[in-house]
C-alpha cells in the first residue's frame, strides 16, 4: 500500500531493517539481522489502532476507525496490505459504522465494533462479523446492533464479549455468534453484587477492556480494579475476585468536580489486562496522566492468581519517564500487551515497544526497547510467531498516520536500539524500576474480604469490614485520545483538563 513512501517517512533505521534483512524471509522464521535492535518491517496504514494477528502468524487485523485492514506478514520484512473493509454498514440509516478502535479474530471469523466511545446525535452502534476464510477477501456475515458503544471487545468459542458502558451498568455483554446470527445471551456488572457501585460516577469505574480464557473473563473496570467472571456459562456469568482498584466508599466520595482528574490519573486506571497461558499470572496495566500537576504515565502489574482468592502482586514496570506527562505532553503510558510464555510484550505509546523476560515474574528482564517518539506512538504490541511480533502505530496525535511494524524476538537481547531518541528533555535515559506488593481477598458465599499490604502505595481494595466484590469519544483515560475524554467529562471540563 504505500509502503516505500512510509518507510522514507518514518526513519533510516526502520528502512535500514527492510532493506537489510532480505525478501526470503519465511512466515515462521525470521533471520536475525545483526546490529541494533530495530523493526523487522512496516507498512503505512492510516488511522491505525488495535492489531491482532491470526493463530497462524500469516496475517494481522488492524482496525482503522472507518473499518480495518489486512495485512499479509508473512514476509515479516515486507508486510503488505491485502485488504480493507471501510465505511461499514454505509447502507443503514444510521450508518456507518464508526471509530472502530478495536478487531479480534478467532479462527476464520473477525469481529469490528464501534464506535469506541459516545457520539453525538442518532449514530450506528455495534459489531460486524466477518468471514475471513480468505484474509485477502473478507466477507461480512452478520451485524449485531447495541444501545451502547463498544471501546473494546473479545471473541473466545463462539461468544462475542463487549464492554457495555450503558446507564449505570457498565457491564460485560454476552452474544452468542456460534451459528452467525447473533444473540446477546448474559450480562455481568459490579453492580449486580454491590448496588454500592450506582453511586459512583460511572465514568471512574468504566468497563475498559475484557479478556477471556478457559471460562475466566479479565474486566478492566478502571480505578474499580479487575475483575475475574466465570463465564464458562456465558448465560449465567458469577464473580470469581476483584484484583486492585480503590475502596468503593473512596470512590464515592470524589466530589463532582473532581471526576475529571480522578479518571486521568493514579491510583486505579486498570486499562487491560491478560492471564497466561496457564492461568497462574496476570498482566494488568494502568493507563494515566498527570492531572492537576499530580500523577504520571502508568505502568504494568505482574499478579500470581495461582490461587484466585488470594493474588499477589509480584512487580510493577514503570512507564518510560515523559518530559510532560499530562494528557496534552509526551505519552508513555503503558497501552495494551501480550504474554505469551515468559515473553511479555508491551507498548508505551510515544515510548515505544518493549519485549521483557517474565521467567521469573517477581523480577521481570527487559530484553528490548525501541521508540521513535517523534514519529510513532504504539498501541499494540502482539506476538505473531515465536520469530516476531507485531506493533500498531496511530502515528503522532497530530499528522494521523499510522502503520504497523514487524519486530524480531530472537535477537532482542544485548543489542539495543541505535542512539534511542530521548524522551525527556534534559537528554536523560529512561529508566525502569519494579516494585512488589501483595493483596489478598477471600470469599465466602456473598461476603469478601480484602486487605492489601502493597508497597506502592495503591490502596486497593474495599474495606473488610463490608461486603465486598472483591472513557468518552475518541480519546479519554482509556478510551483513545482527546476527543473521548472531552466526551466522558464534558467539553468544559476538558478544556480545564488541558490548562
């Protein structure tokens, strides 16, 4: 697609990696091109947000906002664009289909969902279901419309897992598309266990993100912590534990004035959040600003779930430093990952990407960074085979490109990136701490427990004492960049975010 022209544009170190590491290059392997740590590839896709690769590693799904593109990264050092689905559901009176910040695929079916965050006036809302038998022609099959935008959404046997922020609710929706024709069948919320959860501001404990395996359900509820669902009965969803997050009666005393700076910034935040393969460890990140000259970029959680009562935070990785940290500076929070084995793949916006060593999770090894916060600002980053990962760029707030880059995984070690462009004005490195802690919640019947003993300060959890369960349009904590936040708090309240 445009391919040569984007190269040119974006560096001489991304081009030095198409040009070095040759046009042979097999789908499942990747030869590792001597000299510093740099991308494989990439290809220019406008707009480009959430990036998923298929099980294969052959093809990556990128959503676009008007749609999403295919891309062919079969020959990692040369990823080509071939295919594109916009203006979806043009036909409906409604229509289109908007801001589709986010794709998931399972097997030989892709869901779109949009619009990210509120709109204006009378807007199409929902997901499309594609068939992607052949990723070079995808073919719509169904639509399922909402009463509520999507920020984020999962696909795991047959059920579509969507963030339903609606009223008070904020819940997980359940819609079955096993036989292609959807139907909504469970809903889950805080709410259903504690109506406590009605008196709090829903934009501060906002359903932000799902993540789905083996019946466990990972909701990132904002600065309500996370949840675990079991929902290996997606009719009948029930609480497992709440990992992190503030006390309920904390969050319902945040006077309304204050709403906007609680949502932008620590504690709480949880933006995403990913078990391992076997369930043993959680990945949780925070997604924040400095807001009223407090705060700062969040960083990623390690937990053992092992016992899912009584998860323990092991570290922390902090975010790369910022010389402005506030939701109009430089952002290098923590945005989406991946774990896949002990490989722990990240992305930092502005900051760039990351590949840590997680063999020992208490002490997580950064392996690899790399960053060019001047021309990119990663949303993703996702292993597509054990030889390279994939990362989607929405380019820099202000030009609107994007693109998506290939990254080798087997040389990411003792071969860091050439004269990495500093992030902070003074020229200083950025550096990474970790720090532990340990939280604790039990259950019995309806009553839970919580205590926290974390060393991070980031109280957490609801007051023993009491029954426990334990982000607008376009760009909101959590909800992409400036125009949501202006939707989820107002656009006064935005505008003195901003001062």
């Amino acid at each position: 697609m445009h391919r040569r022209e984007f190269l040119r544009g974006v560096s001489g170190s991304v081009a030095l990696a198409s040009a070095g590491v040759g046009a042979g290059m097999a789908a499942e392997t990747t030869t590792a091109h001597p000299g510093p740590y740099r991308p494989l590839g990439s290809v220019s896709i406008a707009n480009a947000k959430e990036a998923v690769p298929d099980r294969s590693g052959k093809f990556a799904y990128v959503a676009t906002m008007d749609g999403f593109a295919v891309v062919d990264v079969q020959i990692p050092s040369d990823p080509t664009v071939v295919a594109e689905r916009a203006g979806l559901l043009a036909d409906r009176e409604t229509g289109p289909l908007r801001m589709i910040q986010d794709v998931k695929v399972e097997g030989d079916r892709l869901v779109a969902a949009g619009p990210a965050n509120p709109m204006q006036g009378d807007v199409l809302q929902g997901f499309a279901l594609f068939d992607v038998s052949d990723p070079a022609n995808p073919t719509q099959v169904a639509f399922h419309e909402t009463q509520f935008p999507i920020h984020n959404c999962f696909v795991r046997d047959g059920i579509v897992y969507l963030t339903g922020n609606q009223g008070e609710t904020n819940a997980l929706v359940m819609v079955d598309v096993s036989g292609d024709s959807p139907e909504e069948v469970g809903r889950w919320s805080p709410a259903d266990r504690r109506p406590g959860w009605n008196e709090v501001p829903t934009s501060v404990w906002t359903i932000h993100d799902v993540w789905v395996q083996k019946g466990r359900a990972y909701l990132s509820h904002w600065d309500a912590g996370t949840y675990l669902v079991d929902v290996s009965d997606p009719a009948s969803p029930s609480f497992v534990a709440r990992i992190g997050g503030r006390p309920l009666d904390e969050l319902q005393s945040i006077p309304s004035d204050s709403v906007r700076t609680e949502v932008l910034r620590l504690p709480g935040n949880a933006h995403y959040a990913m078990a391992s393969d076997d369930g043993n460890l959680l990945g949780v990140n925070k997604e924040a600003w400095q807001a009223s000259e407090r705060g700062g970029p969040g960083g990623l959680e390690l937990w053992d779930i092992s016992d899912e009562t009584r998860p323990t935070k092991l570290a922390t990785i902090d975010a790369p430093a910022s010389p402005d940290p506030s939701i109009g500076g430089t952002w290098t929070t923590s945005h989406n990952f991946d774990i896949v084995g002990d490989r722990l793949f990240t992305s930092w916006y502005q900051g760039g990407v990351k590949i840590h060593d997680i063999s020992d999770p208490a002490n997580p090894e950064q392996l690899a960074w790399w960053r060019m916060p001047d021309e990119t600002s990663f949303w993703t980053a996702k292993r597509a085979t054990d030889g390279f990962f994939v990362a989607s760029s929405m380019g820099r707030r202000s030009n609107g490109k994007g693109g998506l880059y290939t990254f080798p995984i087997e040389d990411a070690t003792n071969s860091p990136q050439k004269d990495p462009p500093s992030l902070t004005t003074t020229g200083e490195t950025a550096t990474e701490t970790t720090t532990g802690g340990t939280a604790t919640e039990t259950t019995t019947g309806e009553a839970t427990t919580e205590t926290t003993s974390a060393t991070t300060g980031e109280a957490a959890l609801d007051d023993a004492t009491t029954e426990s369960d334990d982000s607008a349009s376009g760009e909101v904590p959590g909800f992409g960049v400036p125009a949501g936040i202006a939707a989820l708090l107002g656009a006064g309240a935005w505008r003195r975010v901003r001062k």
